[in-house]
C-alpha cells in the first residue's frame, strides 16, 4: 500500500545556507547589510532568499514604502530559526568543553576594539597560537546580534534573549589631548577648553558634558567632527585638538604618553557597555579563557566593574 505523503516539508528539503541567509536579512529587513555580514553579495543572497520561499511556497518578505518587511509567515520563522540557530550553538559549545583549539568569535564597537580590546585579544594568542578569533563590528546602541557570537561588548543594552546579558561597566569621560597641544601642562579650569578645538564623535557627548559643567561647548574655538569615537581619539593623539575619551580606552595612552589629562574633570554620561555571551555552563573552555583575560584586563585599566564575575575567580 502506497504511503501518505506529508504536507509538511521536512527540514532536509531546506538548504542550511537559505536558512542562514534569511535568519540575517530577517535581523537586519535590509538586503545590503545582511549581505555584507555573510560576505556574499546582494543578487547571491536573495537568490537563497527566493529559494527559500519557494521551497516553503510562502511569502517572507514584503515592500512598503520602499522598506523591506517581514510578513507574518516570515516574522514566525525567523523566531523559530534564531532559536534552533541559539540551540545548535549551544550544542556546539558542549562538543569538548575542555579543548582550547578553536575559533571565537567576537562583536564589539570598532572603538572598543582598536583602543584596548586587540591588545588582549594579541597577549592570549601569543600565549594560546592555537585560538583564532573572528571579529565583527557592532554599531554603538545595536540592538539584534549576530547569532554566531561568542562574546559581545556592546555599547548600549542589546536586545536578544538567547544570551545572558550582564552590564558590565559605565563609560567614564575625560578631556584628552597630545601633551604637545598644552605644553605637557594641564589647564585648571573646564571652561579654558573653549579656547582650544574640540573633536567629537557621532554621540556629541561634549555638549552634554559641557551643559553639566553649565558650559555652553557651541562656544569652543573650533568644532571638528567624526563619525566614531576612535577616530576623535586618533586625532587627539595627532595633536589635533581635545577629544572626549572613556577613560578605559585611552588608560594606555596616557600611561605611554601619547595623550594626556587636559584637566583634572570626568563626568558619566550614562553610556554603558553590556556584555553578552552564552551561559556559564555553555562556554567551552577558550571562550571562558578568552572573557577571563578581558575582564582582568578591565580590571587594571580602572573600570569601575559592576559586578564580581565568576570567571575571575
């Protein structure tokens, strides 16, 4: 007797690179972006795309006012593949918890990245030859995450609740410069920095700062402006003019003397940077190598640490 056959598609019939493809243009609902992250280009992804959606025989996506949606179909699978997607990786993590050999991938702002966090990525495989890393930019205050990773340090709180998420410190911000640019002399006072230029990053913290000093920074001397922090604070050592700098990203600049205190002020703004990862028990061994090493590295650099983590100890 011949079998029923179901009307349902088994997950076999799905190829895993149109699941992939459509979990990041679901995260992102643009084409482009969700290209770049997979490194494919745009035609490549919305061929899996159409595949996809031809293989289910349903309609993923929509156009309105020229923005790319979800459809309600697509809006419940993408829930359903970022969990199984969450679940694979935890799985994968638990393959041998013990062995450092690997790869990590790792997300964070390319200014936490340049100012601090490659030079302890650098010191562990010079220790560890045997860790790769993989590294991913994450726009301040981004929301959704890549799913692949390990760790995030993310400025702003992100949003994604497959992941445990912890903050770990608040930014702390002070005027720095190139000691040539004051003589290797600190001025006394926060309004003197009005004589001098200002460089600002995308998140135009020196106005807030200056209005908590009950200063007006519209009056500096000269305005120059940068869309990253880490672009103001490679200025600053340029000699410049003055940037507004965590004090975690730029503690080693000023202990090799690269930059300097301008004056003796700091002030938080209120941003934060959070720290995303999978559960304590679902970290492999060189991930929680890896997280160890940052967190002490904090540490020395004076962050004011928001909680005693467990991977310290």
């Amino acid at each position: 007797m011949k079998q029923k056959q179901s009307p349902y598609l088994d997950l076999r019939q799905i190829p895993l690179n149109s699941l992939h493809a459509f979990e990041a243009a679901g995260r992102h609902c643009h084409m482009r972006q969700a290209a770049q992250e997979m490194f494919v280009s745009h035609s490549a992804l919305s061929r899996h795309i159409k595949l996809l959606e031809a293989r289910l025989g349903t309609q993923l996506f929509e156009r309105k006012n020229n923005k790319l949606r979800l459809t309600a179909p697509g809006s419940r699978l993408l829930s359903s593949i970022q969990i199984a997607f969450a679940e694979l990786n935890k799985g994968l993590h638990m393959l041998d918890p013990t062995l450092v050999a690997g790869e990590i991938v790792i997300g964070t702002t390319a200014t936490i990245m340049l100012n601090w966090l490659l030079p302890v990525l650098a010191n562990v495989q010079r220790q560890f030859p045997e860790i790769s890393f993989k590294l991913k930019t994450l726009e301040p205050h981004q929301k959704s995450l890549p799913p692949d990773l390990d760790i995030a340090l993310c400025l702003g709180l992100p949003e994604d609740p497959s992941r445990t998420i912890t903050k770990l410190y608040n930014e702390y911000y002070v005027p720095v410069c190139n000691p040539s640019l004051l003589k290797g002399q600190a001025i006394k006072t926060v309004k003197e920095l009005l004589a001098y230029p200002l460089l600002h990053d995308g998140l135009a913290q020196w106005f807030k700062w200056f209005n908590h000093h009950k200063l007006d920074g519209q009056n500096a001397s000269q305005h120059t402006y940068f869309e990253y922090a880490y672009q103001a604070i490679e200025a600053a050592r340029l000699g410049m003019g003055i940037a507004l700098a965590d004090t975690v990203e730029v503690a080693d600049d000023i202990k090799q003397g690269k930059l300097m205190l301008a004056v003796d002020s700091d002030h938080n703004e209120g941003q934060s940077v959070y720290l995303a990862t999978h559960e304590e028990k679902h970290m492999n061994y060189r991930t929680q190598l890896v997280l160890r090493s940052v967190l002490e590295n904090l540490a020395q650099k004076g962050a004011r640490l928001e909680k005693n983590f467990n991977l310290l100890t």
